[in-house]
C-alpha cells in the first residue's frame, strides 16, 4: 500500500498520479487534500509519514508546490527517511542507498511526465542492502 498525500499545490498532480497507479495496479490511500482550496501541508505531510512509519503503508508520495515543506514536515517522524527528487538518477539513487521510504516531489518544479518517471523509479527500486548503506542509514537513526 502507497500512502499518498499533497497540499493544494500538489493537488493537480496527485489526481494525476493517482490515475497512473490505478493504470498500473498498485494500490494506494489518499490522506488529501482532497481539493484546491488553500491547506497547511504539515497536516497531509505527517499523515502520511505516520501511515508509512507506523507500517500500515510501505512507501509514501508527498506533493506541496516545491517538495521542500512535505519533506520537513516528514523527517521529523522517527522512521521516515523523506527524499525531494526532481530527477529519476536521485530518485534510484535515495532508495538504493537511503532506503528513502518517502519520496517529496514540487509540483511547481517538475511537470507531470517527469514526476511520473520519478515515481515510478522509485516505487520500483530496491534497496542495496550494502552494509555501508545500512551502517549509515542506522547511524543516522
Ligand atoms: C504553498 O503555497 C507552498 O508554500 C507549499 O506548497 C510548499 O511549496 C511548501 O514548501
């Protein structure tokens, strides 16, 4: 299960988003917003961290206008491991060496092609399980 989440900035492209992973059969919660009418991005940003952290969700797609508030807002959940990518290279890269279990992206930086490339890379990357990366991860923790 995909925890998904946006603020009114990242509402165009979470709906956009949510019809790729319907297309491609992977299941996912919606914790809004669930409209364009101006929010607070912590509230859907920690929702979903919480969904993700507590283990009810596996991953976690956050959406604001930059990347940069959702991801704030989700670091501060002990567990999470929140990544803004507006490229695939560190989209692969952060679950490859990061284990990310949240990725961030800005709505107002990357367009909807490129965003889904993104999740997509990281929705399907594993990670290396090299013990450098899991010495680091556990060091950060
Ligand atoms: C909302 O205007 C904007 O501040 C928000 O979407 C995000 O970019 C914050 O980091």
């Amino acid at each position: 299960m995909i925890a998904i989440g946006s603020d009114h900035g990242g509402y165009a492209l979470k709906q956009e988003l949510m019809a790729h992973l319907d297309k491609r059969g992977l299941a996912y919660r919606d914790y809004g917003t669930y409209s364009e009418a101006s929010c607070d991005y912590p509230v859907y940003a920690k929702a979903v961290a919480q969904a993700v952290a507590s283990g009810e969700c596996e991953r976690g797609i956050l959406i604001c206008g930059t990347g940069i508030g959702v991801s704030i807002t989700a670091n501060k959940v002990p567990g999470i491991r929140a990544a803004v990518c507006g490229d695939c290279f560190t989209a692969k890269a952060t679950r490859e060496h990061n284990d990310a279990n949240v990725l961030c992206m800005g709505a107002r930086v990357v367009g909807a092609g490129l965003a889904l490339m993104i999740a997509d890379t990281f929705l399907d990357t594993a990670f290396s399980n090299d013990e450098r990366h899991i010495r680091r991860i556990s060091m950060i923790e």
